[in-house]
C-alpha cells in the first residue's frame, strides 16, 4: 500500500484540527409552532398575519386562513342537512300512515275473526249442514286474514324502526362531517396559547419569509410565537463535517448584532438524520443545538437572531 506523501498526510492533519466556521441562529426555550390545516386540495393561503417581531399575549390571534372554500363547503353541507331532515320527516310520516292502516286492518280482522266465531258457536240443531259448513269455512278465512293482518302489522313497525335507524344514521354523518368542517373553519384562525414574539417562518423551497398572501401547503409551519432567554443556538453541520461534530464540544460565539462581544457554548444535541436544505444547495446538513454558557445581563438575544458560530477542535 503505497503512503500519502508527507506534504498532504500534513494538510489533511490541518484540516481535522481546524476549528469549522458555521452559521447558526438563536432559538426560542419554548415556541408554539403555527402548521398549514389540512384543507381538501392540499393548500391555503394566508389570508391574515401578526407582524413579525412583535410581541403578543396568550389567546391573540396569529394567523388567518382564507376560509372561502370551506365555507362554501359549510353551506353545502348545511343545506344537505336540511334536506335530509325533511326528507326522514316525510318517509317516517309516510309509514307511519301506512303502520296506522295495518293497525285498523288489525282490528277489522279481529271483528271479523269474532263475528265468525260466534256463527261457529251456533248449536247445530238451529242450523243446516250447509250453514255449519259455511261458518267453518269463514272462520277459517277469518283467521287467516288475522294472521296477514298481524303479519302485516309487525313488517310495518319493523320497516319503521329500520327507516328511523337508517335516516338517524344519514343524519349523523351529515352532522359528523359539518361538525368536522365547522372544527376545521376554527381551525383556520389561530391564537397563541402563551405570551412571545412572533417570528414568520421561510418557504421550505424557496427560503424566503412566507406573508400574507402567500399560498402553502398543508402541514408547512408558516409562523411561530417564542418564548426565549436566548440561551440556545441552532446550527447546521455539512455532511462533509459531520465527523468533527460530538456532544460536549466546545464553541465560541458572536451575535452578529453584537460583533465586538464574544460568546461561550457547548454542544448540548446532535441529531441522526441529515435533512437537505433546498435553498442552500444539493448537500444535507445534521443539526446541532449548542448552549450558551456565559451572558452579560445586558445582552438581549431574541429568538431568529444570526449568530457565528466557531466550534473549537478537539485536538490535544
């Protein structure tokens, strides 16, 4: 195996002990995350926002989604709602009359059972075996025609109850989905749930700040409110440099609003999995958080702020 030569063995050395330049920014110690609803065809659009930078207070409203198409959606369903209501309204009446037939058809073949009954009772000295013959025969008519009436009675109740189940059934689903829509529509104006500075947040593709008017997709975070002492750093690793990376290493920090003061940190997280960063390129890049150890009392460091950061080399 043949040896690298002294002169590059020499640079490579250089390199792996150098200290790697990044650009990280300050982080809130807690954020309430504003993400793009789920809406029908994937994408909305910002119809209202909070100026960026500005503090607001728990229950303010953030963000506001055009609310048109689900609106529209709301009508729709409101009125199939009413219409199906009527509709259950007029097929249970319609039943109804024809349950209250088979109860009057009911009670007609149950005098009419009686009324053959007694003609059968009749001593048979009074009456001819022609007569007898012809009792025999209407009762026996009379009650099969009771045995139909209540047979038809019974499907009648049956056929009721069933068409009250199944309109029920229509009606809630109708409800459950108008529910659904009604939760989305609120969904649609969002409040912060604690006081903090609001920050808006970059196109994923583009990297540039999302506004009102702008068109997102379902599930991206267009905004956020924080809450900082500004006391953490996010900064992104190339993959090349990934290997010089390890919890627990030492930084040097400067804001650049404040370049004539230098920080101190640690790094406190490494993540696992790189991500590609689209508007910095084809490479991905693993995110580390780094603490910041020392603060003057004076120094304001608010969330979104640009921070250099330099990680210190490991060597000896």
């Amino acid at each position: 195996m043949k040896r690298l030569p002294t002169l590059l063995l020499s640079f490579f050395c250089t390199v792996c002990h150098a200290d790697l330049l990044l650009t990280g920014t300050v982080i809130a110690d807690r954020s309430q995350v504003f993400i793009t609803p789920f809406v029908s065809d994937w994408k909305a659009q910002l119809q209202w926002m909070r100026e960026e930078g500005v503090q607001v207070e728990k229950n303010d409203v953030i963000v506001v989604f055009d609310t048109a198409n689900l609106a529209s959606e709301i009508e729709q369903q409101e009125a199939q709602l009413d219409s199906a209501r009527e509709q259950a309204k007029e097929n249970i009446l319609n039943l109804e009359q024809e349950m209250i037939e088979a109860e009057h058809g009911l009670n007609q073949a149950q005098l009419e059972y009686q009324l053959a009954s007694l003609d059968v009772d009749i001593p048979a000295n009074f009456r001819s075996d022609y007569e007898i013959e012809n009792a025999d025969f209407a009762l026996m008519e009379a009650d099969k025609k009771l045995q139909q009436a209540r047979t038809d009675l019974q499907i009648k109740k049956e056929a009721l109850a069933a068409e009250e189940k199944k309109q029920g059934y229509e009606i809630e689903r109708i409800e459950s989905a108008l529910g659904k829509l009604q939760l989305d529509l609120d969904g649609m104006r969002m409040r912060a749930d604690h006081s903090g500075v609001v920050l808006h947040a970059s196109h994923p593709w583009y990297g540039t700040k999302i506004t009102i008017g702008s068109s997102v997709q379902t599930g991206w975070q267009v905004a956020s409110v924080v809450r900082s002492t500004g006391s953490r750093v996010q900064a992104w690793v190339n993959e090349v440099d990934w290997p010089r990376i390890s919890e627990g290493q030492n930084t040097t920090l400067v804001a650049d609003a404040y370049p004539e003061i230098t920080l101190h940190g640690k790094i406190i997280k490494t993540s696992q999995q790189a991500k590609e960063k689209k508007d910095w390129g084809s490479a991905s890049y693993y995110e580390i958080e780094i603490h910041i150890d020392d603060k003057p009392s004076t120094l304001s460091l608010f969330p979104g702020m640009s921070m250099q950061v330099r990680v210190l080399s490991n060597k000896g």
